[in-house]
C-alpha cells in the first residue's frame, strides 16, 4: 500500500465547492488503495484578509503575534476539508503543524523546519484515516512558539512531512497544469515539462520559477523524493521532478526550460579602488546586512584612474537597506559614488544536458543580438546561464530565447534532444 | 500589584477599532499598576460565519473537526488584540487555550474545564508581559484534542484562569452596563444591579438570566472569587458578584431581580398508574438519555380512577428526544397518552432574603393573579420561586412582579430592604 502526501493550495481551495471537489479527489486516491496524507494552505484570499485585519489594529504587528494570527487560516481549511471528507464517509483527522510535529527554528514568519516528528500523524495513518495537515506552520524547537514558514511554506510541509513519513510520492496540486518551459502568460507556446530533474528544478526554482519554491525543491533533492506537481483542476498527468539517476538521461533534452525573474535590482558601487581587498569590503557591508546577492561583475580596471566599477544584483525589497548600509561606508571603502537600478530582469536558461553541450551560451547570446536586446550582466553554472537585461525588454528576450531552443509547443515533437550541439 | 483577570466578548471586538478600544482599556488597567489577564472570545460574528462555512461543506460536522474550525475564531481575536496593545506601546503575548495549560474533558463542543496548568501564562506575567488567552477552548487531558467548552465558554476560562492565578478580581465586559433587576428589553424601569450575591447569581443564571452563564458563576462561587460585570462601552461600575460574607447581608434587598426563560418545554405524561415506583421508571427513562427536567408537578390520583397525570419541564431542544423515548416504554409504564406544550415560559424571583421573609411567595402569586395570569406549575428553592405561565403571558407576569416587588427605577431608592416581611 503506497503512501501518497498531496498538497493543495489556496487557489483550489477558495470556497464551499472547491473544498468538497478536493475532499472527493483526496476520497478517491485512498480508495484506490493508498494511505493519505494531505496539506493544505489557507482558503483563497483567506492570509491577505487576516494581513489586512492585522494592518487594521497596527502597522507593524510583533511577529510572534502575526504568525499567530496566520495559522488560523490553515486551521480553517484543515477543519473544512476533514469535515467535508467524513460527509463522503471517509474518516479524516485535522492537525496543526505544531500537532503533526513540524519542528521549526524561531524565525517568525520565515521559519525553516529542522526537525518532523510525525508521530500522531503515523498513529492516525495506522488507525486508517486520512489525515489533513496545516501547511505554512509549526512550533519552534527552543520557545515553543508557534512559527509559519514564509512564502511557498505549504509546500515545503508537504515535501518534508513526505520525507519523515516515507512516503512514495509527493503530490503538489495547483491551478496549473505542472511546470512551463516558460512562464506561459509570456510565452504562449509553452509546453508542458512531463519530466525534470530535481537539479533542474531546483535552478528554475532559483531562477524564478514560481510554481515551486526553491526550499521544497531542495528538500525533495536531499531526501530524493519524487514531486508530481499537477492541476487540482484536471485529472491530466502533471510535471514529475524527479532523480536524474531514475529519469532517462540519455533522451533527455539539452534545456528544460528559461526562467524569469524581476524581483533583483542591479546596485553598482562606481569608482572603487583596485587594490586588493576592496570588493570584499563591499560585500561583507552586504552580508552582514543578511542581504543575499545573486550576480556579480567587476569591470577591467580603467589602466589610468587605477578605479573600477562593482555591480551585483540583490533582491528590491533589500535594496533601500543595501544603499544605506554602502553609503555609511562610503568613506572608508573609498568608492566614488553608487547606482541602484531596479529597471532589470533576469532570464536563465536551465538544462542540465549543458554539461555535455558547450554551445548553449553561444546560441543563447545570438538569440538575443538578433532580437536587439542588450546583456548587461551574465553568470552561470554547471546548467544554467543567467543574463540581466532591461526590465523592458525581458519579455522578448524570454520569447526570443525560447524560440530560438525549439521549446516552442508549435515546434511539435522538435525538442532538443541529444547531440545537436549547439 | 493586583492580578486582574479581564474578559471582553464578542460584541466587545467587532471590528479594527472596537479591537483597539480594547486594547486601550487593557493599557490603561495594565498602567494603574495591575498585572493583566485577558481572556477573549471571537470577533463579533466570526464564529457564526465559520458554522455557515461548516455547514457548506458538511451538514453534520464531526465534532473534533469542528472545534478545530471554532477555535480559529479566538486565535484570530487573541492575536488582534495582542497587535493593539503592542501598537500602543505595551508588551502582550497571546495563547491558545492549550497553552494555557486549559485542561478539559474529551467532550467535544460542551467540554468542562477539570484543570488548568498556567505555567506559561504566569512566566509571561512575571517578565512583564499583557497576556492574552484565548476563551472558549481548551485540550483534553486523555487524547490532547483541541475541544471547546461550548456557550458562555470564554466566561468560564477566565474565571477558571482567574483561580487558578489567584486573581483579585475576574472582569466580565460585556454589551450592557451589568446585571439587571429583569431583563430591559421586556421591563425598561429595571435598575441595574450594584452587587449581588454569588449565591443568588447562581439561581439567576440557572433560572435563564443571559449575561453570565451559569458554570461560571459556580465556578466563581467555588474559588471564592469576585466577578465584575461591566460594559467595555463605559467607564461605569457594573454589577460586582461577590460572596455573600463579603456583602452587606444586613442591608440586602429581599429580592435580587426577576428573571425568566423561553428556553423549556412542559411534557405530561397522562394517565400514570398511582402506584409506588411509577414516576421512577419514566424519570429514569428520561435521565437515561440524559436530559436534564427541571421542574416537576405530580397531580394528586382522582379516586376513582387510580390514575394520575406527572408534568415535567425540560429544555426544548431535548423535547423530541425525550417525547420519543417515552413513546417507546409506553406499555411498560402503563400511561394513557403524552401531551408536549412547548408554548410555555419561566419566571424565577431570586432573592437570598426570601430566608427569612416568607411572605414572599404570596406576594409573588398575588401580583400574578391580580394581572390576570395564570400559574402552570410552581417550583422553590430557598432563595428562588419559578411559576409556569403561558409564553404569551411571560412578559406581562415579568413587568408585574417586578413592580409588585418595588424592583421599578421609578421608584427611586424604594428598594425592598429587609423587614418589610411581604
């Protein structure tokens, strides 16, 4: 008998009726003989109207009290969702992430989980029922408080629940049908991926993608659990991400996918001294500000000001903190001014058949010069090369690059597939 | 430094500014120099609308799910407040039920509070801290399920809370000023209440008088604690509920207040053999299903039949039951036919005067008569007299005795003080 954990999201769960069609799936996969364990996120808009009542009474809530205030909106929908499964005759059992033992570090609001103790929900499983988990929360270890998990916390619960649990599968549905070679409201021929990698994933994830979060991936990776990821909307086949070692390696094609993502700014420290020791000044200002940076290109040193310029890119909603925390150094780094610019997007494209393919990167630049866009900044790794570009101009360049890699849906079976080499 | 234990209810935080009235009064009693506990219940009509979102998904909820949802209602609240006061400059923490060390039986939707831990709330008073508690809910000793202690719940954790933290005084803030000779909306001269024995409290609430339920004011009365009931609207002093040996007992009207209840239903059983054991066996049967009957009336046997007819009150909502059960031991109990009314209302004078002045009773039953209504059953307790009427007629009995016992505001300082003998 498999053990199947499935995630639901808010967006499947927004009222009376969705709830009910989600109690009749989840009925359905334990009828087909599988023991269940369900996540679920807060119904709909259910988090956005607690924030507003949160903002109502203060404007910066203490966040122990704010993930207080949150949780409730798990608590809800787990209650809907059990009752709903015992209407179709089915036993469920609704419990908190502190009851189903997510143990979590102290960080309100953006907690990470360091420990699951599944034990009432092994006991519930064992019983025969099906159980239904709060996404999104758990207790901290130390002051056992309860903590959420930040953006994306649902399917992080998922995953890890899976993993402690040992379960066969973990299923995350959403309103999509799985994940895009491209994010499809730019690219209308975006397909649909049937396999990835989780290495792969993971790098989407990082680079933008916003169907899964990149600490789930990760999670996934490091207790190699397979994800099908797929739409609570339709019985379709979703996306699976799984181990490479079980995917079929040799057919797979060269790039998965091209993320985007315009949540970076570009901070350029201009006029910094060329001597030894400088950047790394500017970057532990950076980090001990907790700011994480991403892309990071230093210019050849102008041969008769002995100056160069810094740029790295960072995420906008640090970037106030960033300039601030520069600007207080300004005197003892030496530099001659700074530039913020948050009119950047970054595209990356991911694939790991670019470690036997060394002629991504050049067919990557070439689709861009030929679609007039400019790179401003280019990093890469094993299987992703990642270039910023004008904000505006980061649709085309998704288009163009998508096209130029035959990912193209109308491309019908000419997916890139091995040994083409470019 | 006084411990004091505040309760607001629902009506009390209707919405973002009713919640920061709250939290301002909450700091305010913090700032005379008071450590504070505060119990709440949930927002204005949260806990209807979660019932209505239960209802859509199940027509018959489990109970366990459902005390899952409701409790969410409280944690919403405790955490809004908790953010008020911060707001304001004040530290608060806020807890569940369960960690409040809330400790009830298993029974789901009607638990009763057997103990309560505070071990966390009393560290939190003792750094300093407001502390927030959520009502209505607690988690069973036996199975650790979250339940909830059913209506009138949220008065009964803080005065639990309040035992078990040694409070000086339990605060009950409510819609209304305090406790009332009668309930205003039926007799608009009645007088609020200064203080009241606990002892007569107790019949009140018993006897349907809504404003503080009755497993509160026992559990009050059992730890010796002094209530305050008051409005969150005003600053007035309300109603103080205090243990008879700390009132003015010399000086104390005969007569507290008149309260009445729509709540019962009068089942007469019609023809019941005279012979010892006969009202056993149907009281039994009754008590089986475990309906609590309140007043009892045996008619004497006519002679000539050996026959007799045995009334009972008990609550509408078990009417059903309690008719179904009869039905079916019909033969063995020998009866002629049932007769259910539940067109019937309560009224209960309560006074612990009523001691040592007899003459209670006739007054009582005068007024009555003289306003042409008549008396169905009749019942006492030494501190009470409760008369069956008509429903229709339960309005104009309350406003006749409650003139009849000089209760009337207009008749300004003419309270029934003791010695009149009537």
């Amino acid at each position: 008998m498999s053990l199947v954990v499935q995630k639901y999201g808010g967006s499947s769960l927004s009222d009376a009726d969705s709830i009910k069609r989600v109690a009749r799936r989840i009925v359905d996969t334990r009828k087909a003989g599988n023991r269940v364990c369900v996540v679920v996120s807060a119904m709909g808009d259910t988090t956005d109207e607690l924030l507003d009542l949160a903002d109502a009474v203060s404007p910066a809530p203490p966040e122990r009290e704010l993930d207080m205030l949150l949780t409730a909106g798990e608590r809800m929908s787990m209650a809907l969702v059990s009752m709903a499964i015992a209407n179709l005759g089915d036993s469920a059992r609704s419990y908190t992430g502190s009851q189903a033992g997510v143990i979590t570090d102290d960080s309100h609001g953006k907690a990470r989980i360091i420990d699951v103790t599944p034990g009432r929900i092994q006991a519930a499983l064992d019983k025969g029922h099906i159980v239904i988990v709060a996404g999104f929360q758990g207790v901290s270890q130390n002051t056992k408080e309860i903590t959420t998990l930040g953006r994306g916390g649902s399917d992080t619960t998922a995953v890890a629940l899976a993993a402690a649990l040992k379960a066969d599968v973990c299923e995350i549905y959403t309103d999509v049908d799985g994940i895009f070679t491209a994010d499809p409201r730019i690219v209308p021929t975006a397909r649909k991926i049937d396999r990835i990698t989780n290495e792969e994933m993971q790098e989407m994830a990082a680079s933008g993608a916003k169907v899964l979060m990149l600490r789930c991936v990760e999670y996934a990776r490091r207790f190699n659990l397979p994800i099908h990821v797929r739409s609570s909307f339709s019985h379709r086949e979703g996306t699976w991400v799984l181990d490479p070692t079980e995917g079929e390696t040799v057919e797979a094609p060269i790039i998965a996918g091209v993320a985007h993502d315009r949540s970076e700014a570009k901070l350029t420290v201009v006029g910094v001294k060329d001597s030894p020791g400088q950047a790394a000044e500017i970057f532990n200002a950076v980090a001990a500000a907790e700011i994480n940076i991403d892309m990071i290109v230093q210019n050849v040193s102008a041969a008769d000001t002995g100056k160069t310029d810094v740029s790295f890119t960072l995420p906008k909603s640090d970037g106030q903190t960033a300039v601030k925390k520069l600007k207080a150094l300004k005197e003892k780094l030496g530099y001659d001014h700074l530039q913020y610019d948050d009119q950047v997007g970054k595209l990356s494209l991911i694939g790991s058949g670019m470690r036997s393919h060394p002629g991504v990167s050049a067919t990557l630049f070439q689709a861009l010069a030929d679609a007039g866009i400019n790179i401003e900044m280019i990093s890469s790794s094993e299987i992703r090369v990642s270039v910023v570009t004008r904000d505006d101009q980061l649709d085309d360049a998704v288009r163009a690059v998508h096209t130029a890699f035959g990912l193209d849906s109308s491309d019908g079976e000419a997916v890139v597939y091995g040994g083409s080499g470019r």
